[in-house]
C-alpha cells in the first residue's frame, strides 16, 4: 500500500493543479488533499474544497481552516506546527509527499517521507493562481468546469414575446463563440402545449436554472441565456396574476439583463400568447418592473436587424463583459 500527500490552496484550481493531483493519483494506491485556507481569503475555503472534491473523486479531501503560520519566515516553529498539521490530517505513514513547490522537500522530510517534484518549472502547464485571480478570463484555458463555472458571467435576454429574443441570442453566442441556453419554456410548449398551470411554470424555471448551471461550466467565459427564471415569473404574473413562491426564492440572476424594446412586430409562431398592442405593453412594463425589483443590472435594446444587435453589443460592452 503506497500513500500519497499533497498539499495547497487551491485558489483556484488550475491545470497545474491537475496535473500535480493526477501525476500524484496515477503512482499511490491512496492519496490525501490538504486544501488550506484562512478567513479572509479572496475565495471561500469551503468552495475550494468542494472544487477539489470533485475534481478527486478517488482521493480522500479534507479541509484545513485553522489561522496558522504560511511562511517558515512568520513563525519560529513553522515546520513543527505544519508536521503536526499534516500528521493530524494524515495519521498513517506517508510514502511520497508531492509538489511543484521547493517546500515540498522540506515537507517531505519533516513527514518521513520521500519527495516527487511535479513540473517544479511550470514548463507542462504554465499558469498560476495568482495570474488566474487576475485575469481569470485571459488564463480561461487553464480553468477546469467547476471553477469556469465561478468565472463565467451570464448575459441573459429578457422580454416580451416577439421582441427577438431568439434571433438575437444566437447572434451574441455566435459573435462571442460561447454556447447558449435556449428558452426552456419554449421547449416546454412545443412539447406539452400551452395550456399552462403553475406547477408548469415552476418546472419550466427549475430545468432551466439547472441546464444553465451545467452550461456555464462548459462555455466560454460568458453564456448567452435566452430569458430565465425572472421572465418565467413575468409569465406567472400575465397569465394568472400571481406567482408560486418559488420564483420570489430564486436568487441566482445574470451578470447583465438585455431587455428587448416593443420596436418589432408580433408574430403568432404558435406558442406566443399575448399579442394585442395593450398586452404587449402590460407584458413590457411587468419585464421591466422585475428587472427593477430585482435590483439587477440592466440595458435597453431596442432598433431592427443590424442596429438590434450592434446595440446589444454596446450594451455588453458597456457592462465591461465584452
């Protein structure tokens, strides 16, 4: 039975970290992860853990919260407190000790244990946590799903029926080459009809909620969301003039809300409901009230075809996620 240790904050993980946990993974029958973190922390602790948890399956993880030294230079008995740290975490011999750091060799010895550098020149993968919390997204390549997940900003369409939505949605994911999450609600009516009840709409918002989830650990730093939960209770509030509890719990908004003007023609597609001049105005002043409600950031976009989507882009850009 070989044993394997690593240590670090992971803050976030990253490739390098990868490839330091799968090189450690691949050459021990066993391996624990010490993740470390301190209070004040620029990203929770208990994330990161849930990060590594993961992204290690095999690997028993655990969590280190206590304020101790981070430098032999803090405290005259750092190595003693860190020897007793890793052997309260790790009561069993260890037989190799990993790191990319040169505290690794000194960790090892202080542990009995032997000592494997992984990629100690960052020639394999190049990044640092450091550079990542930087600039997350110019290092985005070096992000594993779970933390692209934390990094992604979401850019969501909102907005009557008929106002372009769809078109444009797939425009900015074309021009931004991420991924889209489609109206789930549409999806929903073309399969079940729309001779909807609440219950309906509460499920329409949950597995929309829950693909954009999934979708924003596989994009490309930002998802185009065609409307959310936010326009699915503006949906609640026209058709029955209240809406179930659920939608009030939700607290999970886009970055940026793009809400789409009245300037286009309404068009009956056979899912679309409200199409006299008063409901379309009802159904605009309800999108906006949420939106405000809500508290969430904003843009109007209005004009056709071209200048549609080039004030969309405006709008994006002027939120800083261009």
């Amino acid at each position: 039975m070989t044993r394997g240790f690593l240590l670090g904050k992971f803050m976030p993980p990253h490739a390098g970290h990868q490839l330091l946990g799968e090189t450690a993974q691949a050459l021990v029958d066993e391996l624990t992860i010490l993740v470390c973190w301190l209070p004040d922390d620029p990203i929770p602790g208990p994330l990161r853990l849930a990060w590594m948890r993961e992204l290690f399956p095999r690997a028993r993880v655990i969590g280190h919260d206590a304020v101790v030294p981070q430098a032999p230079g803090d405290h005259p008995d750092f190595w003693a407190i860190w020897r007793g740290i890793v052997r309260a975490a790790h009561p069993e011999p260890i037989d190799l000790v990993f790191a990319s750091e040169p505290y690794g060799a000194r960790l090892a010895a202080e542990v009995g244990a032997r000592f494997r550098p992984v990629d100690p020149g960052r020639e394999a993968a190049a990044t640092s946590a450091t550079a990542i919390r930087a600039d997350p997204w110019g290092q985005w390549a070096s992000l594993p799903p779970p933390v692209r997940g934390h990094y992604a900003r979401t850019i969501c369409l909102h907005g009557p029926e008929s106002t372009g939505k769809s078109t444009l949605s797939h425009r900015l994911a074309a021009h931004f080459e991420t991924v889209l999450m489609p109206e789930y609600g549409r999806t929903w009516c073309e399969r079940f009809g729309t001779d909807l009840v609440m219950a309906d709409l509460v499920a329409i918002a949950e597995t929309h909620d829950a693909m954009t989830l999934s979708l924003k650990r596989r994009c490309n730093r930002r998802l185009i969301v065609d409307t959310d939960p936010l326009m699915t209770a503006v949906w609640a509030d026209m058709l029955f003039g209240t809406r179930d509890p659920w939608f009030d719990r939700w607290d999970a908004p886009a970055d940026l809300y793009l809400l789409l003007d009245l300037d286009l023609p309404w068009i009956d597609d056979g899912t679309r409901l409200f199409g006299t001049a008063a409901a379309r105005a009802r159904f605009f002043a309800l999108s906006r009230a949420e939106l405000e409600r809500r508290g969430v950031r904003w843009a109007l976009v209005g004009g056709t075809g071209e200048a549609r989507f080039a004030n969309a882009l405006a709008a994006i850009a002027a939120a800083g996620l261009a």
